[in-house]
C-alpha cells in the first residue's frame, strides 16, 4: 500500500532562480546528490521528510514525464508559521498575493491558505490548518 509521498521533481527553466525562491523565500534547504547510476551530481529542495529534485528543461534526467514543462505543478505545503507572516514574507520578497487568504480543504482537515507563484508559474499554495 502507498503509504506517503518521497520526492516530486520540478522542472525549471532557470535552476538558480527556482533555488533561490524555494530556498530564500520558502526556506527549504538544498541538497546535492549524485544518483547510485554514476549519472551527474543533481540538485533537490529538502524540507521537512520530503524533498523536490530539479529537473533542467533544457535537459531533464532520465527517465522523466512524458511532456517535463515549466509552470505546470499545483501543490500545497502544509506551514506552521501563520498565514500573516507569509503574507509579509511575500511581500518583502515582492511576490504577490494570487489568492487568498481563503479557507480551503485539506488532507487531513480545513486549511487557510495563500497562493503565490514560483519563477515558472507553478501555483504554490501555503497552508495553515485550522
């Protein structure tokens, strides 16, 4: 049986400004790692249990999505620091507000999240549980 998600993958048009959103703004930390297959080392955004390795567009690892894009993920992560604060932080980072904050339904519950939008465009939405 599934029991959790490991890792997604993230396509990025330009790796530097994508590290530097999730990493400045996000605070998820980065990691190198050189996959067992003696590929290239490669890049992930670690947070919490989980993590998101990068892809390049220009040359996503193999194997890959069928059709790997830029601007096409929708995800949620769950913050204990308030939606206020996010607010704030977004703001004095320059990154506007796209929606909220609204109430909306989680995995486990009601959520007051915030939808802002990475480098790419993917939407990013930051939850509170309520």
């Amino acid at each position: 049986m599934i029991k959790s998600i490991d890792h997604i993958v993230l396509t990025a048009q330009n790796i530097e400004q994508t590290i530097t959103f999730y990493c400045d703004v996000l605070e998820m930390q980065l990691e190198t790692f050189a996959p067992p297959d003696g590929s290239p080392a490669r890049q992930a955004l670690k947070f919490g249990n989980q993590k998101i390795n990068l892809h390049d567009a220009k040359a996503p690892y193999v194997p890959h999505a069928k059709n790997p894009t830029t601007g096409a993920i929708d995800i949620c992560f769950l913050s204990d620091l308030p939606i206020q604060q996010w607010i704030k932080r977004f703001d004095l980072h320059n990154i506007p507000i796209e929606n909220g904050p609204v109430q909306k339904t989680g995995a486990t519950g009601p959520l007051m999240s915030i939808y802002v939008r990475d480098p790419d465009g993917s939407l990013i939405e930051i939850s509170n549980q309520i």
